[in-house]
C-alpha cells in the first residue's frame, strides 16, 4: 500500500468519529498527558486542529499547558511549505487560514531551536515512531530545524500500525505518540 492510499484510510477512520467522540477522546489524550514526564521544558509547540478534518481537539491541551505556565508556541503555514513560529501570549489574535487551520496574526516569533517539546499532528504513526500526516511536508521541514534532544510527541485517536510504507530520509520520525489509551516511546 502506498502513502496516499493509507492517507485516504486513515481519513476515514477519523472521519467515523463522532464529534462526542472526538471530544472525549481528545480530553483522554490532555489527561493522560497530565501523568506523563513531558514538564520538564519550558518552550511547548502545539498545533491548533482543524475541526472538520476531526483531528484531536487540542484545546484541552492548550489549557494543560497554560495551567502549568508553560510558553506556548504556535504554528503557522507561510510561503514555499514551512511553518513560522509565535509565541503565544494574551494579545495573540487568532484567525483561520486559507487551509482551516486557526493562526496567529502577528506576535513574537519564535526559532525552532529554542523548543523543548513539539506536539505533533498525524494522520497515523507506526510501532517504530515513524508518522504519516497529510503530505504537505511542512512538520519534516520544522522538526529538521528543532535541536536533536527536542521531544517529538505526535497525538493520536487510534494505536500504532505495524508499518508505514515509503519512509524517505526526510521523514522525522517521533519519540512518543499518545494515544487516548496508551503512551507510546520509540
């Protein structure tokens, strides 16, 4: 099977979801989180979902971060596929993209060296951390600019695959990934 066929399935998978569902799973997966030694960092990386895509809702997780004082970084997509980076703080507007993807305006931009965990959206991910999102290769991009000893944590409605196929060099892959039912290390 290829990427893009497995895209297409794990679409629909995601796509079999209520939006109870995704809710309730998505506060399994911040509450789960909350047991784990992730707090050690002070720079979080969150990415904002995408509600019709049903990707898991991290508004509980935002508010994991905000109520452990955490700086908080946001993405946003920008020219030629990469990612910019702004801190969040009270006066961050918010606006959705051309993609759905809830942005920040403006704001004091971040370098990707400076983060110590990054939360990573998925599609799917496999038994050996190895990720599959949605082919734009912007998250490959950024994590390749992150220092080496910062935690790549993908989040995830469903468990490991045994394999993701056409892994290329480029591909970054992650050292956990949460689950609603399970935190997985690689």
């Amino acid at each position: 099977m290829q990427k893009d066929q497995l895209r297409l399935i794990c679409l629909q998978n995601r796509n079999t979801l209520s939006q109870s569902q995704v809710e309730a799973e998505s506060l399994k997966i911040a509450n789960r989180c909350l047991g784990l030694p992730l707090w050690d960092g002070f720079f979080y990386h969150l990415f904002l979902s995408i509600p019709e895509k049903k990707e898991v809702d991290t508004s509980f997780l935002l508010t994991v971060l905000q109520g452990k004082d955490k700086n908080i970084v946001l993405p946003s997509v920008r020219d030629k596929g990469h990612l910019e980076h702004t801190l969040l703080t009270d006066a961050t507007e918010l606006k959705i993209s051309a993609l759905g993807i809830p942005e920040p305006v403006s704001g004091l931009s971040v370098t990707p060296e400076i983060l110590d965990l990054i939360f990573v959206p998925l599609l799917c991910f496999d038994i050996v951390g190895n990720r599959l999102g949605y082919g734009g290769g912007y998250y490959d991009r950024f994590l390749s600019q992150c220092r080496p000893d910062a935690k790549k944590i993908g989040l995830s409605f469903f468990g490991p695959l045994p394999r993701i196929p056409d892994i290329e060099e480029t591909d970054i892959p992650l050292d956990g990934c949460i689950t609603p039912d399970k935190y997985y290390t690689f």
